[in-house]
C-alpha cells in the first residue's frame, strides 16, 4: 500500500526504512551485573563497568545472546555463528567511555523477514537487514536545572538489540503494522516488552522519497527517537511532505538526523548525519569474537514460544475463525492469552465474538488495555456459560455484561440481583403462551392463514407478558405447535 504524494509536477513515493532499538528483557547488564529495573533512582544501577573507571573490563551476559538470538529466529533470520563486537567512537557526556560496544562488520543476527497484515486485508513481507546487540548510553537530563545538564547512568550498559529493516516500507500505515507486529513477537518470544514509553522500545526512522515509477534511492534523512507507534506514521507523512517540498523548490535534500516535533507536527533539523567511518569502528580489544554452535542455536530454537503468524493460522485451522478474527486476536500477546482461558471448553466463534465485538468496545471506550480489563476471562467465561446453558437469553447478557463492565461484579450476582434468571419451566411457558392465543384471536386467524410474522408477534407478546423472562426457543418451539394444532 504505497502512501503518495502530489507534488507541483508529478507523484512521489515515500521509501522508509526502520531501525528499532529494543530493550533485552534480562536483569542484568550485557556487560556487567548491574540491575535493568525501571524508575530505580538515578545512578542508582551503576557498576564501575557501567561508568568506564579505568582498569574494568567487560564480561559479556550470555544470557542477553540468547535473547538475541532467540529473537533472531523469531524473525525467520540467519544466526551468524562468529560475530565480532566493536566499539563505535564518539563523545557525549552519557557516554563515559567515550565509546559504544556495538557491532558493526559481523553481527550476531543477518537477514530475515516479517509478514504484516494491513487494513485492507492484503499481507506484505518486509525484509530485516540485521540484528546486532549493543549497550545502551546514559540519560542526559536537560531540565532538571536552570544552568546545569545532569547525567544519569542508569541506562548505561543496558543490552541492547538493533533490528534493521530494509528500505521496503512504503506508507506510514505499513510501518505501523511492521513495529506492532516486530513488538508482538517480541513480547511473545519475552526478549523485550516493548514499552515505547519508557524507551525500552525506541524507533529511528528513515525517510527519502522518489518519483513514482522510479527504482532509484536517493538521499534520506534519519528522524532519531520517536517513542510512539502513532508518532512514527505521522513523522514519515511530515517528513515526505517536507521532501517533496524541498525538491519542487528546486532544493536537495541533505543526509541529516532530524526530530520529530509531535506538538507542532514537524520535524527540525538536529544534526548533518554521520557516516560509519566518522564513529572509527575497530574490533574491541577487551572481547574476544562471539562464537556460538549450531547445537546451541538449535536448543535455543526448541524453546520458542509460539509466534502470532503461528497462532493465527491454529485459530483459523483449528477454531475456524476467520482470517481478520484471528489475526485481531494475535496482534497482542495480552489479548491472546486472554482468548486461550475464555475459549478452553467454549464454542470458539462465540467466544471470540464476544471478546472481539463487546469487551474490545469497553476497553476503548474506557481507555484501557485488556491487561486492564475490568471484566477477567474467567467471569467474561462463566457469561457465556450461562448463557449456553439457557439460563439468561442472549439480550439478557448483554445487560449483565454492560453491569460486570461498570462495577466488576459476578456474572451469577448480577443475574440473581436484577430477577434475570429464564423461565425454562415448560408448564409456566405453556401457560404465557395458552394466555397469548386465548386473548389474541384475530392475530391466530392470520397466522393460520399463511402470515408467518404474525408469529413475530406472539413471541414479543409473551417476552413481554414474562419480562424478557421466558426461553426464546422454548416459547417459539410451543407457539408454533400449539398455533398449528
């Protein structure tokens, strides 16, 4: 779904590539035993390591490898089995060491793909350029002080992983897709939990565009550090609007890093781009070459977790849920779990109905997370049971549902509350429908006369004689018998 851009004189294209910095999911450092825990007070996590005192060295986290490597083959990717840490020179005052261990020739992760699934019901394959593992820099606080910049090192040393994807991304609605689906793997896989807001998921975005119709790739720019999904589409449509802007003035476009300005909707300017050899990379004398075997990639391949594009087609091959159904299913690891304890023993479509059309609704409506449902899968579970057992209608449960959803009450208590309980009783059903025919004769003349809605008729009669009480079925099946005899 290429996004397109009229310019003065022809259409443009926008060619975006994604470079993901996510958080390892560990306890410690990738190169020391420093803790990782978020909102800890500042330089309250910090080893000698972490802050470059002279004589530390690092001892690599094997642990961090194999989350790396684990989501590796999550992104149907090559795991190299030699790869080489570097140290990538540069100088900011959250970066003590004056230098990043990086790595930059020979990446632990090569090429891969991923599958997305995009509004209109169309999939497309976008193509990861690398994974390679890193540590985090510090925090430079600006506004903490009128006069002063503090540092918190905190974050420095942190695992972690680089995903690189290649310049297939054509529109901000595919980008979207491509980091939901890369942060859903992730979270299922449990090697990053894809927290953009507290930065253990953060996204540099590059942007370039070209006439439409042309093969070539010309000169982009790169927006660092956008934290939200939602910020990401809106900086490539800025950002393409801009470059086709610049080119219809008869301007070029500089190979610049630039910010994405959310209040404004713009992005600045910040710096002239780098190149690779301006950072000096060299192998880091203090690391030896990671060399990994194939045996330990392939155990580490026997404990992944099933994928969303795995679960997906069990749900629609096991379930037979739809292709958009179980795919609305899948896009959240949270929602899918969710699903797994509503549906265990339950009619698969209605649970999934359910979950998809009513609870999906509340939780917009109300701002939430199914991680923060006000109704948990065990009592959303026990509705659906009562209903299945005939004890509430469908009509009813909706009530009960819109209850449990504002007070967080028992499915059971409520319909026991508010009188909701079905009449199943045949002989007080019996009754209401003898009462019905007796006082409506005309309408039983219709009927036997070949008008079939009248039947309609009597059924709304008797809900409403019993208050919505009596069992649909039930009450239709006796009408017509008793209509017919």
């Amino acid at each position: 779904m290429t996004y397109r851009i009229q310019g003065d004189s022809q259409e443009w294209e926008v060619v975006v590539g994604l470079e993901v910095h996510a958080q390892v999911n560990a306890k410690a450092k990738l190169f020391s035993g420093a803790a990782t825990d978020f909102g800890a007070e500042p330089n309250s996590q910090v080893s000698l390591v972490d802050a470059a005192f002279p004589g530390m060295l690092p001892v690599l986290n094997g642990y961090c490898i194999e989350q790396a490597v684990r989501t590796g083959l999550g992104l149907n990717a090559a795991i190299n089995l030699v790869s080489v840490f570097e140290r990538k020179n540069y100088f900011y005052a959250d970066l003590p060491a004056g230098y990043q261990i990086s790595q930059y020739q020979r990446p632990l992760v090569g090429e891969g793909w991923v599958s997305v699934d995009l509004a209109d019901g169309s999939s497309k394959t976008i193509g990861i350029e690398r994974l390679h593992v890193e540590q985090d820099a510090g925090k430079s606080m600006h506004d903490q002080h009128p006069a002063y910049t503090l540092i918190d090192l905190n974050r420095a040393g942190v695992a972690l992983m680089e995903i690189v994807s290649k310049p297939d991304v054509r529109s901000p609605e595919e980008a979207g897709a491509y980091l939901r689906k890369l942060r859903a793997i992730m979270r299922y896989l449990g090697t990053c939990d894809g927290n953009m807001e507290q930065g253990s998921m953060r996204c540099d975005v590059n942007v370039s565009v070209r006439p439409v119709g042309d093969n070539e790739l010309r000169t982009r720019t790169e927006i660092k550090n956008v934290n939200s999904v939602r910020f990401v589409m809106q900086a490539i449509e800025r950002e393409a609007e801009r470059q086709v802007g610049v080119y219809d003035a008869g301007g070029a476009i500089r190979q610049e890093t630039r910010l994405y300005d959310a209040v404004k909707g713009e992005t600045r300017s910040m710096r002239a781009k780098e190149f690779a050899h301006d950072y000096r990379y060299f192998p880091d004398p203090d690391l030896l070459p990671l060399t990994l075997t194939s045996a330990h990639v392939d155990e580490i391949r026997r404990t992944l977790a099933e994928l969303p594009d795995q679960r997906k087609q069990r749900y629609i091959d096991d379930f037979g849920l739809s292709a958009y159904d179980a795919a609305v299913l899948t896009a959240e690891k949270e929602a899918s779990e969710y699903y797994e304890r509503l549906t265990a023993g339950r009619d698969p479509k209605l649970a999934a109905n359910w979950l998809i059309t009513n609870l999906f609704a509340v939780l917009n409506k109300q701002g939430r997370s199914i991680a923060d449902s006000p109704i948990s899968a065990d009592d959303l579970g026990a509705l659906l049971d009562l209903m299945s057992a005939g004890k509430i209608s469908g009509r009813q449960a909706k009530e009960v549902f819109e209850a449990m959803a504002e007070t967080g009450a028992k499915p059971a208590a409520i319909v026991a509350e508010r009188g909701l309980s079905q009449i199943t009783d045949e002989g007080a059903i019996e009754a209401a429908v003898d009462a019905a025919i007796a006082a409506n004769p005309g309408q039983v003349e219709q009927f036997r006369g070949g008008n079939d809605k009248v039947l309609g008729w009597f059924v709304g009669q008797i809900m409403k004689a019993t208050k919505g009480k009596a069992n649909p079925p039930q009450v239709n099946a006796l009408l017509r018998k008793k209509l017919l005899d």
